[in-house]
C-alpha cells in the first residue's frame, strides 16, 4: 500500500510524535528510578502513598512548594537538610535533568 497525501502527513506526524514521547517517557522512568533507588528508603516517591518516615514529606509534596527547577543547584552541589541522618546526595547534569523531568511530573507540570 502506497501512503500518499493527508494520510503520508498522518502517518509521519503520527510518528514524529510516537518518537518524541519516547525520550520524555524514559527521561521520566529514569528520574523516578534514580529516586526511588536514593530517596524511597525515607520519602514517597509516588503520585500517591506515604512516606516510609514520617518525618520525611513525600516528593509530589515538596514540588509544591518549591519548583523542581529550582532544585537543580542542590542536586548537583549535594541536598543537605535539617536532619542529620538523610545522606547527602549530588547527581550528575543528566541525572538532575531526569528528576527534575520527574518531580515536575508529580507537581503536573508534564
């Protein structure tokens, strides 16, 4: 079958947009893995559940408050909090990208 005309543009945007989903959603994947590997032991790191500490906000609470973009020094120079025993952290740029991609996911901002 010959694809021609509007059916060509449908089919070509069609995926245009399959291919540009594909580096948001693994970009996403990724920022929540990276989170779930450092932060899950203490914060929830989901849309939804309570965090394993209760001391410790869940993440979709704390993008509220701050937005995820605004994290990005801390995340490279390395998160320090108020409580002694949270390990401090610093990512990588790629990294950072990733679970600022996430964090904004969880605020609704993807």
């Amino acid at each position: 079958m010959k694809l021609t005309g509007p059916v060509l543009a449908i089919a070509a945007g069609s995926l245009a947009l399959t291919a540009s989903a594909q580096p948001q959603s693994t970009t996403l994947e990724r920022g929540r893995q990276i989170l779930e590997a450092n932060c899950q032991r203490c914060h929830a790191t989901g849309k939804d559940g309570a965090s394993a500490r209760p001391d410790a906000p869940p993440l979709r609470t704390i993008v509220t408050r701050y937005p995820a973009s605004d994290l990005a020094e801390a995340l490279a120079e390395g998160i320090v909090s108020g409580h002694p025993d949270m390990p401090e952290f610093t990512f990588e740029p790629d990294d950072i990208d990733a679970i600022i991609a996430y964090l904004d996911s969880l605020a609704g901002n993807n």
